[in-house]
C-alpha cells in the first residue's frame, strides 16, 4: 500500500511542485492539500494521512503549533517540517514541536522521498 501524504504550505506552488515530484514515486500518494495549520489539522482529522509534510512559516497557525496539535490527534502520523530556515535554532525547536523529520526547502526531491519511505512506524 502507498503511503499517505497530505501537503501543508500556504504556497500554492510550492504544494504543486511537491505533488509533482512526489507522484514520480509509486509508494506514495497525495491524499489532500491544504494552505494553513487549521485546514491542515481538520485534513488530518478526515484523511488520516500516514505522513504530513508541514511548512513551518504559515499564517492562521504556524507549522510548530500545528505540529504539536497534529501530534496530539495522531501520535502515529509522521511530520516531515519543510522550511528554508535550517539552522539549529529552528531544528530544535521543530522537535520540541514533535516533528519526526526536518528537510530543507530546495533539497533534492529523493532526500525528501526517503524520509517519507523512511518514516519511523
């Protein structure tokens, strides 16, 4: 079975690309989309996706609240931070945030495929 994506970026391009890219790979599928942390905990309320990949610079409710509230309806679900900040700062407070992985914007699309295939079960 696939594994089950929702992308969370208030960009619409940038959830495009990602949904682009990440249909090159068959182990996984887009579920939804959605462009703030409120919309993205109620998709992850209705979907139950097996991972969300989470900007963390939003409006409405930034990445690390949402990380925390997504942590709390789905302890199971994994939560990929995609940022353009990746210094220590930022990283640290991603995992107190309970985010499993932090990947860099503009990395290569396969470091972002493996954690996704890679996610902590």
């Amino acid at each position: 079975m696939p594994i089950r994506v929702l992308i969370v970026d208030d960009m619409p391009q940038v959830r495009q690309d990602l949904s682009t890219l990440l249909h090159l790979s068959e182990d996984i599928e887009i579920v939804g989309e959605a462009a703030d942390g409120l919309e993205a905990i109620r998709q992850v309320a209705s979907l139950q996706p097996d991972v969300v990949l989470l900007d963390l610079e939003m409006p409405v409710l930034d990445g690390y609240q949402t990380a925390r509230q997504i942590k709390a309806l789905d302890p199971s679900c994994c939560v990929i931070a995609l940022t353009v900040h990746g210094d220590d700062a930022a990283l640290q407070k991603a995992l107190r945030a309970g985010v499993d992985s932090f990947i860099v914007k503009g990395s290569p699309i396969e470091m972002l495929i493996r954690a996704i295939l890679e996610r902590e079960e």
